[in-house]
C-alpha cells in the first residue's frame, strides 16, 4: 500500500479558486475542519458557489463576514443552511435525491472541487465515505480535484463507497467527534400514537423505509412483534439497531439484497455508527440505486413513511415549504412514495400530527400560498395521524377530503367541514360502505 501524506486543511483548500462550484459531504459526514478552512479564505475568494444535502454540526453558512464569497446553492436544506438559503446569498434545487448522480455525472452541475470525510485507508489503501455514500459518490466519481479529511471516528461502511486513497487530491488527518441526533426521548403523546398506527399498517415480511425523526422511531418501537422485515431505506437511524439484533429486520425475503439491510446515509448516535462500522450486513449505497423505483419496486410489500408539513383535503402534499419560505427539500418521500405503489401489496405513508406545535391544523383547505407540493394528489395513499388512518387511493375529491376530516384535530374539523361545504356542497361524515372506503381509528 502506498503510504498517505497529510497536509493541513489551510493548504488542502488552496485547491479552491474564485468562481469555482464546491460539493460539502452531508449529514454526519459533514467535514467540518475543511469547511472552516475555507471559510478563513473569505477574504480572497469571490463567488464561490457551495453545494450540499444536509449538513450537520458546528458550521456557520449564515455569517454575514462569508455573503461576499460564497452563494450556498443547496439540494436539501436543512437547519444549518435554511437561513443563508431563504437569503440574498442562497437559493434551493428543487430535485429528486434520486436524480442528483445524474444531474452531476451528465456534466449539467459539474464540481470543481469535493470536499469529504472518510475514514482512514485499509491495507489496500481503500477509505470508505462512511456514513453518507448518497450523491457523494457521483461527485467524488467527477470532481475536477477531491479532497478527504481523514477521520478514525468515521466508520468503514461496505457497498458502493469505498475510494482509493490515489483518487483524492489531498488529504488531511482530523480526528473529531462525528455529529449525533437522537430522537427517542421524550416523544410526545400525539407521536406515540402515530407511531402505533402506522406499526399496526406494517405487515410481516413487509421491506422498510423509514426516515429519522421522532415518528419512524415511535414506529420501530412498535415492531418487536413483526417477523421478517426487510430494510431497504433512503436513510438509517438508530431504532433499527435493536430490530436488527433481534431478529426482526433479516431481510430473508427480499428480493434485491436478500440478508442486507440497504441504506444511502445515516444519522444518529455512536452507537448506530460503531454499528455499521465494517458490518456487511450494512450496505450503503448510491442514492441514484437505492431511491430508484425500478429497483424499490421489485422488493415485496414496501412500506414507505414519510411526514408532511401540511396536506390539502385533496392529498396535495406540502413536505418542503412554509409557504414561500424554503423550510426542507424534496428529498427522497416521492421515489418511495411512488415506488412503493408500484411494489406487490406495497404501502405508501404520509404520516404527520394533526396540529403544528401552535395548535394550527397540518390538514388545511388549501396549502398556502406559495407551497410546493411535494407528493401528489394523485400519488397520494395512506395518510396516518393520531386520530386514525385513512386510505386516500382511488377515492373522489369528495370522498377523500371526507376522511381527511375524519383525522384531523378535533378543534379544526368544523372549520374544514365548513371549508368542505363551500368548495363541494352539504358535508357527510364518512360512512363505511365497503373495504376498500374503510376508514381506522384507534
């Protein structure tokens, strides 16, 4: 194996020049110690667009001193970078996660230069992309120059990202801590339930998808009892440990990837990292595989869940936006939300609280004005909140705005009745008429 040299990161960035398009590695993959040396060069670089998903931990997109040198240009906002981008000195593209590899590899968003975390070199001289293979792959496969910061905290992951040590154009040593989210305490009421309705829809021999967030772990609190599962999901989290452990997720009847457990990306606590730290019963993958609906479609009985911001009483889904104000992104909930559709006894799922932490109604009239709308009306199926579940596929404007009354907060369903009443006419309360019209409560 050839023998790595290590520079520091105020040399490695020097790769970075005035006009160049620069990718940041996401999620807990995020090279914190490469961005803050970059962003020490604000006062020689200009126009430098940054391109990123989610980023996490201590990095400052916002800081009024970095306007003049970097446009931040994000594929999926996050928390980190939601003010910068509703700003002057921002914007959002909207697109698929599963389209991402293909904008970059067909040289209509080349990168000039990729900055990532792996973990250090085997004896072959391998690094992996760790815990976030998604668009990275794409991006390390075409930047113009690549650099690593080498982190021994970064776990060596197996499936599609691993990158010989002769690919990067520098590489720094930086230990650190990676970034931790953990959502299992202290759920609240409304969640647990959720999390109970949506467990009751999930049937053995069912393949996962599921997200991170206080209602996908109130959900996999719930399957002890399921026999079977497969795991194949857009990103990973740490409730998916103890099902995995135990037997639950074996993955023995999937048909792609029968015995793993695919994912994209992960986010969660040390423990989900050592987890998957050379485990091949991880694999992760490219995003432009792993959210394909050609290749979700082929496994038996998916169960997609994903959440909403606000959802119209036609099922137009809002899962990206407070109005005009860019909140989120709209990621990966239609490449599972339609390839689950497509799968043999599939389950696609909104699930969301019936009310903002404000006490405003999630279910509304109409979304606001300037909403984007993530999941259609027409790709719209199970819709779960903590007053029940509702099957919107194949029901008329009418019927399906019925049942989403039927689940909303009960302070808010004499304002949408009333809604309901001036777009449609006389309002009926829903009545179980057959199967297939069946409406669930707990």
């Amino acid at each position: 194996m050839m023998i790595p040299t290590y520079v520091s990161a105020d040399q490695a960035v020097k790769y970075v020049q005035s006009g160049d398009r620069v990718f940041i590695h996401g999620s807990a993959a995020t090279p914190v110690h490469l961005v803050k040396a970059l962003q020490n060069r604000h006062w020689e670089l200009k126009n430098v667009e940054l391109i990123s998903i989610t980023t996490l931990g201590d990095v400052d997109f916002n800081n009024p001193v970095h306007h003049k040198s970097f446009f931040f240009n994000s594929l999926f906002v996050s928390g980190a970078t939601r003010s910068v981008v509703n700003s002057d000195y921002g914007d959002y593209v909207p697109i698929f996660l599963s389209q991402i590899p293909q904008l970059i590899k067909s040289g209509q968003m080349p990168v000039d230069v990729a900055m990532v975390q792996v973990s250090p070199p085997d004896a072959h001289g391998f690094c992996s992309l760790g815990t976030s293979v998604d668009i990275a792959r794409a991006v390390v496969d075409t930047a113009r120059y690549v650099i690593a910061q080498v982190n021994p905290n970064m776990p060596r992951t197996h499936g599609d990202g691993f990158v010989h040590v002769s690919k990067f154009d520098a590489l720094v040593w930086h230990e650190s801590d990676l970034p931790e989210v953990d959502y299992s305490l202290n759920a609240k009421p409304a969640v647990v339930q959720i999390g109970e309705n949506v467990a009751s829809l999930i049937e053995d021999g069912a393949t996962l998808q599921v997200g991170i967030g206080a209602i996908p772990d109130q959900v996999l609190k719930n399957l002890t009892h399921h026999k079977n599962l497969g795991l194949h999901t857009e990103m990973l989290s740490d409730g998916v440990i103890p099902l995995i452990e135990n037997g639950v997720i074996n993955n023995s009847l999937k048909k792609l990837n029968r015995g793993k457990s695919v994912t994209s990306f992960m986010v969660g606590t040390r423990r989900l990292y050592d987890f998957v730290n050379d485990n091949p019963a991880v694999r992760v993958m490219d995003i432009g595989y792993v959210n394909d609906t050609s290749i979700i479609r082929q496994n038996q009985k998916v169960t997609a869940i994903n959440s909403a911001l606000e959802l119209d009483l036609t099922g137009q889904v809002c899962a990206d936006s407070l109005g005009t104000y860019q909140y989120s992104g709209i990621g990966g909930q239609m490449d599972f939300i339609h390839g689950a559709s497509l799968s043999e006894g599939g389950k696609p799922i909104i699930a969301l609280p019936s009310v903002t932490s404000k006490g405003e109604s999630r279910i509304v009239p109409f979304l606001r004005e300037g909403a984007g709308v993530v999941t259609t009306r027409g790709h719209i199926h199970w819709v779960v909140t903590e007053y029940g579940m509702v099957d919107l596929f194949g029901k008329s404007l009418k019927q399906r705005a019925r049942e989403l009354i039927s689940i909303a907060h009960p302070d808010h369903r004499e304002a949408l009745e009333k809604a309901f009443c001036e777009r449609f006419g006389s309002y009926q309360r829903p009545a179980v008429t057959s199967l297939s019209e069946r409406v669930f409560h707990p």
